[in-house]
C-alpha cells in the first residue's frame, strides 16, 4: 500500500509536470507565452493594425518586466514563388538576434541556417521548399500588398529550410528580418506583435499585469496571455487529464481491492484467534473495532510512507528531471528539453494516497462486519 | 442462591444429513458455591452443555438462567459481556492465544476488563505460581508442554476470581501429582470465595473433589447424586 501510494504520488506529479511542460513546449515553438498587439489583431489580422515604433517599445518591456526575454514580429500574406511555382503564404517579419530567444523555429533549421542578418535572406519550411523546389541559395520572389495597400515585392535568397513538425507551418511559413519586412511592405518602424516569453508559465500572470501598466496610454494596445492566443491549447490538455483521471481512478479501485483481500485474509486467518477472544469476553463490537483500528493504522502508515518517499522521490526528479528512453532523440529532432520536471504541488502529494486511505477504510467495513457473524465455537473449531 | 438453572434444553448437530444429539431435554439446577462433576463417556454432551450455560452456544429449546438472568436470548455483545465479568473457561483444547505469552495470556481478560497493568501484571505473576508455573511466564504456548499450557487456561480462567468457573477436561494432560495440586486449588477457591465449579471429566481423581456428581449419557441426565468428599 505504501508503495502504491509512492507511485501515486509520482505519477501524479509527473502527469502535471508534463502538462506543464506540454503548455510550454507547444508555446516556446512560436506563440510565446504573451503578445502585445494593436487591439483587436487578435481576430482579424490586417496589416494596417500595427503596434507604432515597436521595436523601441520591446526594448523598454524587456527592461522594465524581469526575466522577460522579448521580440518584434509583422506578418503579411504573400504570394511565393520559385522558378516554376507559385504559393500564398504568411510571411513574418523577424528581430534575427532576438527571435531565438522567445522561439524554438530558429533551432529547427536543419538544413541551411537561421537568418544570418544579411539583408535579403528568408528561411522557409521544409514542405515549401519541397513545393517550391527550392533550396538553400536559390532565390524567391513575394508578392503582396503594403500596409496602405499598395503593391508590394521583394527579392530574397532562401539561407534555411527549417521542419518543426507541424504541418501549417512546414508549409506556410517564410520568415524574414523584420528590416526587410517593414521596407518591403512599408511597414516603418510598426510591426504587429511584440513576443514575450516568460521563465516559467506561472510567471505570465503577472506578467500580463506589469506589461498592461507599462504600456503607451494613448496608443489602443492590449496583452494577449497565452490562453487567449491559443484558445485551444487548455482543451486539449484538459481532455488528457480526463484521461488520466480515469487512469488513477482505476489505479485506486485496484489498491482499494488487494487492501480488502488483506484485510479480509488477515480476518480469515485469526479466525480461530478470533474464537477465543471472543469466548473469553471480547465483545464482537470491540474486536470489530480494533480490527478497522488496525487496518486504519495500517493506512495513515501507508499513507504517511507513501506521501513521504513519493515527495522525495518526486523532488529528486523535479530537481534532476525525468526522461524516459528515446525522449532526448525525440527532444533533440524537435529542439524541446529533454527532461520532464514532475511538479510535487499539495494536491499531487496528498490526492492520491488520501483516496487510497479513504478506499482503505471502507474496504475494512466489510470484515469488519464479518466478525458479527462469527460463533465462537465454530471459530475455535477452525484449525 | 441459584447460579445455574437449565430448563429441558435440547441441542442438535446436522452434520451431512445426520442429526447427531447433543443435549435431549437436559434439566439442571446449580447452588452458588457447588462443586459438581460432569461426567460422561466422550460425545456424552458434556462440552455442549458447558457451552450452552456458557453463553457460547445457542440451545434449539429450553431456557438457561445464570446468576437469576436468562441469557439464551442475548445479544452476543451481552453474552460476551457476561462471560468477561462472571464465568471463567477452560477448555477441553486450552485454546490459547498462540502469538502471547503465558504471562500474556493470563491478562488479556484483565486487559478486556480494562484493569490497570500494574494490577494486572502482579495477579497474573500470582496465579501463574498458583498452578506452578513460575519461571515459564514469558514462554509462548508452542514451546509448552500440553500439560503446561493447560495449566495456563486454568490459570487465565481462575485469575479474575469469576463468580463461576466451567472447565471442560482441566486435568486430562497432568500427571497425577500436578492433577492433585490443581484440584486442591479449585477445592481452596470453592471455600474461600464460594465459587460455583462445573467440572466436565472422565477422571476418577477429579471426581473424587466433586460433592455432586451428574452423569450424562446421549445429552440426557441419567444419575445425579450428591457425595462425601
Ligand atoms: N459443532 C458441532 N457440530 C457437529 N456435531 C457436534 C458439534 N459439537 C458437538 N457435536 C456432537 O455432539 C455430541 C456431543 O458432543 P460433546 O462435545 O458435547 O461431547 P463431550 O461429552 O464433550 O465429548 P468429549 O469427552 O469427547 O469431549 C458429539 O456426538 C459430537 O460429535
Ligand atoms: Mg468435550
């Protein structure tokens, strides 16, 4: 029982660790964990809805909130084409020096590399590149429409062909510095969002707060968190702690089970024992009692035990992280960090050996009950 | 002052599809502070009958009155309670409880009781050199020998000074000597605190401390009779 409390209780912390590392990772791949954006970009993304002298203004975020690491981007709609094909995509604009930091696409560049701070120079996903049939130094042309609506083109020579793995962006994606992107679509110095990623998720509250204060009050700008950014992400996630809430409740059904096969064993085998204190005296009601007494002390042991070794086990792995074999080749193809860092949090420690003490003492009841029924001379009769 | 009365009990086993006969329309009156033998050849109905004024056993029929209270109705917890305060058992299979040691053994009613352990611990040293068994007091039953650890049932059922003592076969497992001592002692606390003894045996040597002597023959009364000691 205590064992299966210390495995509890790491699972547990395990499975919220993954979700938190689940949220993270899904963000840190483009997202980030907040935007500032002109109000209502959000929902209908227009080039003409721009945050005035961007740059500037991620610079004094990233001084005024901690730990912020922070970059500009603009997106436009273009039409790419090779020498002999022609795409729409979405093009961003980039801060080459800065992206990396609040991005993990620039490390995913597997052929080529990231934006090397040349003038004209894009990197695109791996399903354009194989659309386009283009290659690393081959040239690109993109057309579109600038922010007041005019015609709007460039010339550029692809130096990276990146794979994150995600389809929409393997295939729509071209990136470019964020100079090229305000000359060419005549941006100025605006651009659409300002990217800001936090240490941990647990930062971002506060952070959406200190970013809102420090915001220009003339200008209609809002933060984003991530939540908002990517409605769907908290869903998902939601349904597999469904899942895994189910997984547990089996989980504790089966503890609660071999406890009731124990107890009901323990009783069966001092049956005899049983008969004798009972025709010395005992009533039934007290032998009962001690009987769920025992079991009880037995349970608040096993719970004690478990809670205790789960928490250090848990706080071993959550300072050293936990990965699983074939994880870090994993990690390494998708540039994500290659451990799991299980998050002990009370509810993680307590959630499942508490259920496990509780399924433990209903399962003594029925032995319990059992006693009532024995007739001491048959018991004694029992070898 | 009555401490036993049995009116017609009647006692059958079904074992299989065999009725076997414990007690046929037994009737019995004991006096507080008698010293009877029951004596039966073996499947007589003398364990049956100990059980039934006992409390351990429910009787088909009939009535059992102890200390002037009908107890073949109680509850068990009831039954239980009049066993722990009133009624000391041997048993014909000492039944003791395996993983405590005589000393263990001796106090556990007391513990049931609730009495101090301090009071507990110099009556059972007391009783345990009463039946000759000092220096065994931290001996587990296991490493006794049958006769020892009958002695340690008689022991645990004389310890609390019961008002009655049933014992069912005390002597079978002592050598004649050892058998004597026992019987003296019973003898001694059927004088001092007027304890009623209900004794069930086949031995003559017990039979010779018993001033009334009831036979039993397929679970009825055949002879009663009183006798000189
Ligand atoms: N629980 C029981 N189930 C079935 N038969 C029983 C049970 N208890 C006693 N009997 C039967 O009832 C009869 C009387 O048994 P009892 O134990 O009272 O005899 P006894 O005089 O004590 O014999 P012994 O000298 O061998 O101890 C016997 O035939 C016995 O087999
Ligand atoms: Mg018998």
């Amino acid at each position: 029982m205590a064992f299966s409390n210390v495995i509890l209780v790491f699972m547990i912390s395990l499975q919220f660790g993954m979700y938190g590392m689940m949220i993270d990772n899904t963000l840190a791949l483009f997202t980030g964990h907040l935007q500032v954006q002109a109000n209502g970009y959000k929902d209908d993304k227009k080039i003409r809805q721009t945050v005035p002298d961007a740059a500037a203004l991620a610079d004094r975020l990233s001084e005024t909130i901690d730990g912020a690491r922070v970059a500009v981007r603009a997106n436009a709609f273009a039409l790419v084409s090779s020498a002999d094909r022609s795409f729409g995509v979405q093009v961003v604009g980039v801060q080459p020096d800065k992206e990396p930091g609040i991005s993990t696409l620039p490390g995913l560049v597997v052929t080529g590399s990231y934006l090397q701070g040349r003038s004209e120079e894009v990197v695109i996903g791996s399903i354009l590149a194989r659309n386009l049939k283009v290659g690393v130094d081959d040239e690109l042309t993109l057309i579109g429409s600038g922010k007041d609506g005019s015609f709007a083109a460039v010339v550029a020579t692809v130096s990276g062909i990146f794979e994150s793995g995600i389809a929409v962006l393997d295939r729509n994606m071209v990136e470019m510095p964020l100079s090229l992107f305000q000359e060419t679509f005549f941006m100025g110095d605006s651009a659409h969002e300002i990217v800001m990623r936090m240490p941990g998720l647990d930062d971002v509250p506060l952070a959406v707060s200190a970013v809102s204060a420090a915001l220009p009050s003339d200008q209609d700008l809002v933060v984003h968190d991530w939540d908002a950014l990517q409605p769907g992400l908290k869903q998902a996630i939601q349904a597999d702690i469904a899942g895994a809430w189910f997984m547990y409740g089996v989980l504790v059904v089966l503890v609660a089970f071999s406890v009731l096969n124990t107890v009901l064993m323990s009783v069966l085998e001092r049956t005899r024992e049983f008969g004798i204190v009972l025709s010395l005296g005992l009533s039934p009601g007290r032998l009962a009692w001690l009987v769920m007494l025992e079991t009880a002390l037995m349970a608040i042991l096993g719970l004690l035990l478990g809670v205790l070794i789960g928490w250090a086990v848990t706080a071993w792995f959550g300072y050293a992280g936990f990965s699983y074999p074939g994880m870090e080749v994993m990690a390494d193809k998708f540039n994500l960090p290659a451990r799991i860092f299980p998050q002990a949090t009370m509810l993680s420690l307590f959630l499942g050996p508490g259920v496990v003490f509780v399924g433990t003492l209903l399962a003594s009841i029925y032995p319990a009950l059992r006693i009532h029924l024995l007739e001491p001379v048959q018991a004694m009769r029992a070898a | 002052m009555t401490a036993v009365r049995c009116i017609e009990l009647c006692r059958t086993f079904i074992q299989g599809d065999q009725k076997i006969t414990g007690l046929d329309h037994v009737t019995l009156e004991v006096e507080k502070g008698e010293f009877v033998c029951l004596v039966a050849p073996s499947g007589g109905g003398k364990t049956t009958l100990l059980n039934a004024i006992g409390g351990l056993d429910r009787p088909d029929s009939g009535e059992v009155w102890v200390a002037g209270k009908r107890i073949d109705q109680l509850s068990k917890g009831a039954l239980a309670e009049m066993r722990l305060n009133n009624i000391g058992f041997v048993f014909q299979a000492y039944n003791l409880i395996p993983v405590l040691t005589a000393r263990e053994n001796v106090e556990f009613v007391m513990q049931v009781q609730g009495r101090p352990a301090k009071e507990r611990r110099e009556l059972a040293e007391n009783v345990l050199a009463e039946v000759g068994l000092t220096g065994l007091e931290d001996r587990l039953p296991a490493k006794m020998s049958g006769g020892q650890q009958q002695r340690v049932a008689v022991a645990r059922a004389i310890v609390t000074r019961p008002a009655m003592v049933l014992a069912d076969e005390p002597t079978a497992n002592l050598d004649s000597h050892t058998a004597e001592q026992l019987m003296e002692l019973f003898v001694e606390l059927n004088r001092t605190h007027k304890t009623t003894f209900i004794i069930a045996t086949h031995d003559q040597r017990v039979m010779s401390y018993a001033r009334r002597i009831v036979s039993l023959l397929d679970g009825r009364i055949v002879k009663d009779q009183q006798q000189a000691t």
